[in-house]
C-alpha cells in the first residue's frame, strides 16, 4: 500500500501522520507523531526532518511528503510571514527541507491542508463546493470550488480572518480594525463575554473563571452555557451572530454547500450550531428563494492538517 | 466562421451582440441589437425572442445562444430573484426561452458573464485568477479562479455587492446593514457626496448639481474632481478607501492576480486608480510580504455581459 506523510505546523505543536493512499477514513492513519513548534527557523526544519525520519522508520517509506504551515504560504512553498510564528519570514520550507531530506516536499497553508482533509475524509465530503473555516485563536479557511481546492494566485486564498466586518472594530494585530476573527474566534469570544462581564452581565460566567474578568476565556462560556446560565447563552448568540455575518459574507462569495467549522470552538459545537443557523437565515440575502448552504463541525479534529497535508503533494490545484 | 449570440439584460436595457467564436477583441462583435428592458416576464421573453431573431437574421446562423442576467440565477439557468427586475422572480429563462427559440439557451448571472468576458477578451486576458468587480448602481462580481470560471455550488457566486463592512451602517435594500454597495458604488458614491455636503464641504460640487443637495450624484462629483475641486477629491478619496477595503477582503478570500473594476465608476477610473491603490496597500494585511494583485478598469465596457453571455455555452465549470 502507497503510504503518505504529512506534518501540520500549529502555533505550539507540530502533528505528524502517515496515512494510506486514498485514505477514506481517520481510522486510515498508520502512524502519528507530534513535537513541540520552535520558533527558530533551523530548529523547526530540524524537528520536521526528524519527525520525517522518525515517522517513516515507524510506517515504512512513504511516497509522498507534505507540510501544512500557518500563514502566507506561496505556491513554491515558501513561508511569507506567520501571525503564529513571528520569527520566521520569508523561510524557503519546501527547498530547505526537501534538502536535508533528500526528496520533493510540498508545502501549504495549514488551514487550506484542513479544508482538503475534511473534503477528501470529513465532514464535506461528496460536495464539490467546500469552504472550511478554522475558528481557533484567530480565523482560517480554506476553498474547495467546483470539485478543486482553490489556492489563488499566490496560494493565499482563504484568510478569511482578516476580512474587514466593521471599519470602527477593534484593532487587529495585523494593522486593521475590526477584522472577522476580532469577533468571530476563540479570542472574539472571550473578548465579547469580558464585555458583557464588565457590564456585570455575566455573574456565573466570572465565577467559573475564578472571580477576574481579565482571565475570562471562551471555555469558561461554554461551561456555563452548558449549565444554562442565560448569561453566558447571551454571549454565545452574540458570537453566533458575528460568525453567521462572517459566513453570509462567504456565501455572497463563493456560494458553498456546505460549512465545515472546524478549530477549538468546534468542541462546543452543540451550542452553536442552532444559533448559528439562526443568525445566518436572518442575515442571508434572499433568504427565500435559494437553498441554503449546510453548516457542519469538522469531523477530524487536530488530524485535519496533516491529513491534508499528506494528500497535499498529490492534489491538483 | 462559427458564430455565438449573447443577450445581457440589464436593469434598463437589454443589449444583444452576436461574436465569433474564438472572440480575441471587442471589434469581433459582428451584429448587434438593443431593446429597453420590460419588467414582466412574458414581455421580457417576447423581447429576448425577437432579439435572437433579429440578430440572426443580420449575422447568420448561430451555434449558441446564451443569455446573462441580473440577480440569483441557478445552473439551471432560473432566475430566482433580482433587485433590478423586482416583479420576475422565479423565471426559468432557459427553458421558456429555449421553448420560444425550438432550441438550447444557457442563462447565467450578467456580472459573471461580463467576468468570463473580460478574462478571456478583455482586461483580464492571460490571467488564471481573475475577479471582476462591477461598480455600478449596485456592486456585482465574478470570479475565475485556477483557469476556470467559478460559480458556486447553485450559481450564485460573487455576489459582492451583499458583503456586510459595518453591521451598522446604513440599511440596504436587502435587509441587512452596512452592504459594501452602499459605500463602494455609484449610489454608494452619491451617499458619501450628500454627507459631505451637508456639512458644507462640497460647494462645488452642488453648484455642479444646480444647487440642490438632493440630486448629487456620482457624475457631479467627478466633474468638479476633473477640475481639482478639494472637496470633490476628499470624497473620491473617501470613496476609494470603502472600494479598496472590499477589494481587500475579497484578496484575503481568493488572493487573485488581477482585478477588473467594470461598472459606471469605470468611465472615471484616472480619478480613482492611484487613491484606490493607495489605501489597497494601507489595508492589505502583511502588505510587503506578498505580490499584490495589478487593479484594471474593465475594457469591454457595456458589451462585456453580452459578449461572455455568448461564451457561456462553451464555459466549463
């Protein structure tokens, strides 16, 4: 059996798998392995060729190996700038690898990688019009269009993140104002509940965060919202509302069948999803007279880079 | 010399043109027709019919026949609903008018159409990711990414105009708030001109308008901005920034190689290119990390929906 590897580069760790060719399943992984991200450039091409090495001695020679990375990858697979891994610009991942490797490696974008993963193996699959959207620490997302992944002319297609959804926002780290994963992500969560908590709204919420506002993270909702605290269900609609704008604004775009959500807010994706759907119906232009795209979590979970990254190499743009 | 007819209906007027096939310049267009647009659904189909006949009796037999217009249009070719032919909704244009003609008609959305135009004739000629964007009274779009035209998964896409800038901007005709066509068209263009001039910012402009802030339009504004009026240049400048946030949403989205502006707007590009670049680049996130896409004003002016509606037959997905 051809065997693939792929390796997802995350903000704090690295995630190997090996997976057989025409994986159709998750179940499909043969082997895994995972490292902790150094932010030094020649540290983390070390541990990537030693994760290689060691994943292969595990499953046997693989065919083909692929790397999913955070931020601007362009097609030649080089690493632009990285919001997640700050010290490392402009770092030639798939020339520098392939090198201490001794073989071709193809390099892209890790939330695109998740988008191709959860198209292939997950929840999108058997729908030709795909648009993933990681809703982690920040946005990120990936296109499938017509039955191919969309990489755009640079490879930069996706980075919803950053669409602009109100110009009076508050700033983003990128030098903008009111960026979509301002709201929209696992920190636009937390920053819509400390809000609401100033505003003495969110008594239970604060209390299941230990008593200081400022600690207050999107985890500490969601468990009050599981207990019903009205509250806390306030500030996940107000979230919801903010992702369904967000994803109105896709649809207008691309038109997709389908959603997959996928990130760490996917983890409490029963308490979204009906107020997801809500918002989006209300928002949505002509609501009435067109089917609307199906909202779906990711069904992969961490995997979902790698994975993807594994079927990189051999996935025609 | 294989031949192609193409009907754009517009909100006003439908113009027909019939080209040859292998079209590579607007001066191939061999025949052309134009009727005013009539709003209820028989006479529009009694208009395209005649069109087709009259087209065909002056340029010959045609292969194919393809119709674009304004609004949700589905791959089946049904109108669902537009705002500028309010009383058609639900109209399947290709199989009544194909019933009509005793022969097959493709229908698609008009902005997608004047995109495959323009890509494959026009201003985005040799580009394999294009994104038209057409600022008239409204905004619409489409999209051509990877070489092929993309459509969405019902034919939906690129509907740019609806994508939400400000949750609390002003209400737009579709029932939500903050539409990027109320900032970044011509009525969008009107609107920031009539503020501008309330607060007594815009004499010369509505001494250009006869005197009455009521009826300033976009036209007004470039006028006095062709005599380097500083009013009129604020708000072309104004102007620019809410059309260069759009674009750079839609860049974080498909990260194209080139746009083509198309629209009313179009006529005055000298005055909106540099000021739409400049705050392109001041938005744009990691701005020196990465190639930015070339910004084009369309070349086929009105033609461009008749012309790509004629090789829509032939356009694969």
């Amino acid at each position: 059996m051809t065997r693939r590897l792929g390796i997802d580069v995350g903000g704090t760790k690295c995630l190997g798998v090996v997976v057989d060719d025409g994986v159709e399943e998750p179940d499909d992984i043969v082997a895994q392995a995972r490292q902790p991200t150094p932010y030094d450039p020649d540290e983390l091409l070390d541990v990537l060729s030693e994760m290689v090495h060691g994943l292969t001695i595990e499953a046997g020679a693989v065919e083909t190996v692929g790397v999913g990375a955070p931020g601007l990858i362009t097609l030649e697979g080089v690493l632009r700038s990285s919001p997640n891994v700050p010290d490392v610009v402009d770092l030639d991942i798939a020339t520098r690898l392939g090198e201490r490797l001794g073989r071709p490696v193809t390099v892209g974008n890790d939330a695109t990688c998740a988008a191709l993963a959860e198209w292939r193996v997950g929840a999108g699959r058997g729908h030709d019009d795909v648009l993933m959207v990681t809703l982690g620490t920040g946005i990120g997302g990936g296109v499938v269009s017509g039955g191919r992944l969309v990489v755009g002319s640079n490879g930069f297609a996706g980075e919803f993140g950053h669409m602009v959804v109100d110009p009076n926002g508050p700033p983003c780290p990128c030098g903008r104002r009111g960026c979509w994963e301002r709201y929209a992500s696992g920190s636009g969560l937390a920053q819509l509940a400390r809000t609401a908590a100033v505003g003495g709204r969110l008594r239970r919420v604060v209390q299941v965060a230990g008593g200081d506002v400022t600690l207050l993270r999107g985890e500490h909702v969601q468990a009050a919202a599981e207990e019903g605290d009205e509250g806390a269900l306030a500030v996940i609609d107000e979230f919801a509302r903010w992702v369904a704008l967000g994803l109105v604004n896709l649809t207008n775009a691309f038109d997709p069948a389908i959603f997959v959500l996928g990130g760490g807010l996917a983890e409490g994706s029963h308490l979204y999803l009906e107020p997801i759907e809500r918002w989006f119906s209300e928002l949505l232009y002509a609501p009435e007279h067109r089917p609307h795209p199906a909202l779906s979590f990711a069904t992969l979970g961490e995997h979902a880079g790698a994975i993807g990254a594994a079927l990189l190499p051999t996935t025609r743009f």
